[in-house]
C-alpha cells in the first residue's frame, strides 16, 4: 500500500506542476493510474 501511496504522491506532483493544457501529459498519467488500479486488482485477487 505504501507503493501506492508514493505513486498516488507523484501522479499528484505531476498535475500539479505541469500546465493543465499538456494533454499529452495528462493522458499518460490517467494510463499509468489505469495501470495501477489494473494492478492492485490482480494482487488483491491473487
């Protein structure tokens, strides 16, 4: 839970810092949470 939590810290860094209008930016940071939802899905199934 705790690498979720630092990942959660970052991806919230990473909105935060960068301009709102970087769609690129955006898109891989809603992947990457996708991802992530992906893989604590797979853990928490075993």
């Amino acid at each position: 839970m705790v690498l979720v939590s630092k990942f959660q810290d970052w991806i919230n860094a990473k909105v935060i810092g960068e301009d709102a209008e970087e769609t690129p930016n955006f898109a891989f940071l809603e992947v990457m949470n996708s991802i992530m939802r992906l893989y604590m899905a797979m853990i928490k199934n075993g």
